[in-house]
C-alpha cells in the first residue's frame, strides 16, 4: 500500500461503532456522528492511470462498479478494511470523512464494501451529514390552540421502534422520561402517535436523534410526531400524558448499562 499521508487511522472505535449500529438501530445517530468526525482512506488510480484523466489538477478516486451496475467510491475505515479489498500495491489518500464527502458529491460511497459491516451513503445521504450532520431533519409545526385532543395508551405498540428509542434515551443523559399515547385530534379524521421527551436542555440534537432511529424501525400505520414536554407548565401536549404511556425514565439507563451478573453452573 502506497499512503500519502503518514497518519492512518486504526478505526477501532468507528468500527465498533458500524458493528452497533449495523445490529442496533439505537446507535446509528453515534455512528454518523463518529463517522463524519473521523479519518479514512479512499483509493487513488495508479499514478499512470491518473496521468490520462482529463483533468490531472483535481483528486481521482477510484470507483467500483457495485451488482446493479452503478458506480460507487469504496473507502475505508482502517489499513484492515483496506488491505481486505484492495488490490496489492494499491496507493490511498486519507482524508477525513467530511473532506471525502464535499470532493464527491453527487457519488454514491461505499464503507468497508468487503467486511461483514459496511453501509453505503446515497448523494442525497452525505448532502444531509454535511448539512446537518445527521440523515434525517424533522420538520417543526406548531399547533393550532382551537382543537380539541384525546390521549389514550397505545393498544399495539410498535415494540421494535420502542425498543430501539429505550436504547438510544440510554446513551443520553439529558433524555429523563419518554410517553408514547394514541392522539385523536392532531390531524382531522384520524389518529396519530405521539412521541412525548422530558429533556433537560436543548431538545433538537434529541430530536435529530429519535428521527433517524424511528425511520429505521417504525413501520405503521399512523403518523407519528414528537413533542418535547416542559415540566411545570400547562398547556394541552403537556397535560395529556400521564404515567401509564411512559416507556422510558432514567433510572432505566442504570439498569441497561450494569453489567450481567455471572452465572453459574449448578
């Protein structure tokens, strides 16, 4: 491997990281976070190759084409996940994630394609981390005060996306509680679901967060919405949960983290 740079990157925490996430919905906000944040290497043509591009001034990356026929940028989080798919004697650049996405935009990229784990990032992917360093952007409404609204608990709860939301508030200790109810009245002629955070501080990274793990887990039927609960005061949102639609408090997290006990063989 020719490298031109000397600072490779060892990935073991971004790999870890796509390892969770690849099992785990929950860790999918972490893992882009780490992701944008983190150092890889991407293949350069051969230096005779390079000679013969049209425009010799700008960065070439190699592409692959993938089954369907499209092309892809394969790039890589460690000299592991390189040496596993490139060809020997292949030369490489590292850059950090962010730089790869704003020379390649409008490529489809491909992390570590021959590893067990690996995730591909659409255009339209690496335009929303570089924007809002995160895949999914929830759209904020603000509610008319003329209606009238009905809560009531969740008959059947999607239990995946619940799961998934549970570990995730987990990881964040400024989530305290989290409310799923049943709505009538938030839209005209239909029920809906409401995600209901008690969050001290900013809710909005929060938000981000659940957004991206509930559009990888919840498959319903119903529209679903957040609303961030501000203890103390009053208004209908606020008042409309009660203790029964709690799926998640801090106290959870303690449990989640603690190791399992040993067990042993009678």
């Amino acid at each position: 491997m020719s490298v031109l740079t000397p600072d490779i990157p060892d990935g073991v925490a971004l790999e870890g990281l796509l390892q969770q996430a690849s099992e785990e919905a929950a860790w999918r906000p972490a893992f882009y976070r780490k992701l944008l944040e983190s150092p890889v290497l991407v293949i350069l043509p051969d230096e005779a190759r390079a000679r013969r591009v049209a425009r010799p001034d700008r960065i070439h990356f190699v592409q692959w084409k993938r089954i369907d026929g499209t092309d892809a940028i394969p790039f890589f989080s460690s000299a592991r996940t390189f040496f596993e798919a490139a060809p020997q004697g292949a030369r490489c650049l590292v850059l950090d994630t962010r730089q790869l996405l704003e020379l390649t935009r409008g490529a489809i990229l491909h992390l570590n394609p021959y590893s067990e784990f690996n995730v591909e990032l659409t255009p339209s992917d690496a335009e929303a981390l570089l924007s809002n360093g995160t895949l999914v952007v929830p759209e904020s409404f603000r509610l008319q005060a003329e209606r009238e609204m009905s809560f009531r608990r969740v008959i059947d709860p999607p239990v995946t996306m619940l799961h998934a939301l549970t570990l995730l508030y987990s990881q964040l200790p400024q989530v305290l509680c989290a409310y799923l109810a049943s709505v009538k009245g938030m839209y005209e002629g239909r029920e809906s679901l409401l995600l209901g955070l008690d969050i001290d501080g900013d809710p909005e990274p929060v938000v981000r967060d659940s957004s991206l793990v509930i559009r990888d887990t919840y498959q319903g039927p119903y529209d679903l919405d957040i609303v961030h609960i501000k203890p103390g005061k009053q208004g209908l949102l606020n008042s409309g949960f009660n203790p029964t639609f709690r799926f998640f408090d801090r106290r959870m997290a303690d449990v989640l983290a603690a190791p399992s006990a040993p067990r042993t063989a009678q």
